[in-house]
C-alpha cells in the first residue's frame, strides 16, 4: 500500500508574518476597548464624596461653609457631569443617582438658590439645572423620571431637600453593595424620628411628615396602605399595632422650609 503524502503547507513569508502581527494587534486593542469600556461603565468613585459628608454633616444638619471650600465637593460635580456607560445594575444605578441628587441639592443652596418660598420652590426644584450623565436636568426630573422609575419608595427617606422637614443627610454616601441595608436605615430612621412622626394611640392619630401624603401612591405600591409601610419600619410595638389594625387616624403635618444647616451669608 503506498502511502500518500500531503504537500507541504508554503513557508511564511515576511508579508504574511506582517498581517499575522497586524491581526494579532487588532484583536488586542479590541479586547482593550472592551475593557476600557467596562471600566468606564464601573462604579464612579464615592471616596471625595463620602469624605465631604463624613466631615461636613452632624446627624443630619449641614455646614454648607464647609462643603463649599472642600475641593472635592466640586470635584464630584464635576465627574457627575460626564457621560458614562450603562449601570451594571439596579443598586448601582441607585446609588449613583441617590448621591447625585444630594450633591446637586447642595450645589443649588450654595449657588444662591433657596426653596424657603414658593416662588424659591419653583426656581429651586424646576427651574435649576445640573449636569448629569452629559445632559442638563433639574431636581424634580431627577426624582420623578429617574429615581422614581426605578420604584423602590425607600429613596424618598434617601434624598433630601434642603430643609429641616426633609429626611436628614446621611454622613456617607451610598454605594452599591450596601444600597439596601443604607435605606432600610434611611427608611427606620426617618419613620422613627418624634421631630418629623409622631404616633399618638391615646388620642388615636398618627402625626405624620407631608412627605407621606407627597408621595402616598409610592408607599402604597410598597406595602398595600401607608399605614402598613410605616409598620413595617416603626420600633413602637403598640403604635405598630394600632396602625395595622387601623385604630390611628392620619393627619399630615407642614413643611417646615428652614435650612437644614448653617450657611454665612455673603
């Protein structure tokens, strides 16, 4: 039986070997890109913003004096103002716009800007805008198309306005992986606090934040009534009672438009 002899594959000349190395670099710098790509899509870095807060907020209440000479406050406006890539999910895209919604109410107080009247208001919340994401936006398309969408009604104790009815500040800022240990945290310490909620079962009313009627159909969707979402957050055992059994009336408190902090004037 002959054997039978397969030709020999040409030897690689230097052209050939030149577009093997072309190709080779091509698919490199394609997985470079892909690469960079992701990393640009990652979680912005929190650290400048979470040191500001860290040493400019007291439970709660806000030096605006400081936070305006702190360097990074605006360094992250600034990176809030660039484009990015996709979210690489839900907690991280309420994280980021938790944090940026909060700077941006910052930012709108120490440019001038007060909602201590209702034309301020207007001004404040509708008219103002922020760079975010590389597009122009104000506080109230924020919270309405961005963070309201994402439907989780805990971000309403997460963002605040800059009064003393608001939710207060909290002295980190919100990251990713532990997003929703932080609202819970927003979410009980809001609920819990006797200066904006307070549950009175001997004359049967439950005083309540407006924040709560603002924004009912969202704790609705949550929890079936507002009554059962304060529940499920409220340290009182006879006042938790006395709301799921629907023994409390609700009676909604004003808005107290005071600055939630102090701020020299100039």
């Amino acid at each position: 039986m002959g054997h039978k002899f397969r030709p020999l594959a040409p030897p690689m000349n230097a052209l050939n070997r030149s577009l093997t190395r072309l190709s080779l670099c091509l698919l490199a710098g394609t997985v470079l890109a892909v690469g960079s790509v992701v990393a640009r899509g990652a979680t912005p870095d929190y650290s400048g913003w979470d040191q500001v807060l860290l040493q400019n907020v007291r439970q709660g209440y806000v030096d605006y004096d400081g936070i305006r000479a702190d360097p990074r406050f605006d360094a992250f406006i600034t990176a809030l103002g660039q484009e990015r890539e996709p979210f690489a999910g839900r907690d991280d895209e309420l994280a980021y716009l938790i944090n940026a919604y909060n700077a941006f109410a910052i930012r709108g107080i120490l440019d001038g800007y007060a909602p201590d009247t209702k034309l301020g208001r207007h001004r404040y919340f509708k008219r103002l805008k922020f760079q975010l994401d590389g597009e122009s936006i104000t506080l109230v398309a924020l919270e309405q198309r961005r963070l309201r969408a994402l439907g989780d009604a805990r971000t309403h104790f997460a963002i605040v306005c800059p009064s003393l009815s608001c939710p207060r500040l909290a002295n980190r800022a919100y990251l990713p992986e532990t997003i929703d240990a932080q609202l819970d945290q927003a979410a009980s310490g809001f609920v819990n606090d006797l200066t904006r909620n307070y549950f009175d079962v001997a004359q049967r009313t439950a005083f309540l934040s407006p924040l709560f009627d603002a924004f009912g159909a969202d704790f609705e969707r949550s929890a079936g009534t507002v009554p059962d979402f304060l529940a499920r957050y409220l340290d009182d055992p006879a006042a938790r009672a006395a709301l799921l059994e629907g023994r409390l009336g609700l009676r909604y408190l004003p808005h107290d438009w005071d600055l939630n902090g102090s701020l020299a004037t100039e």
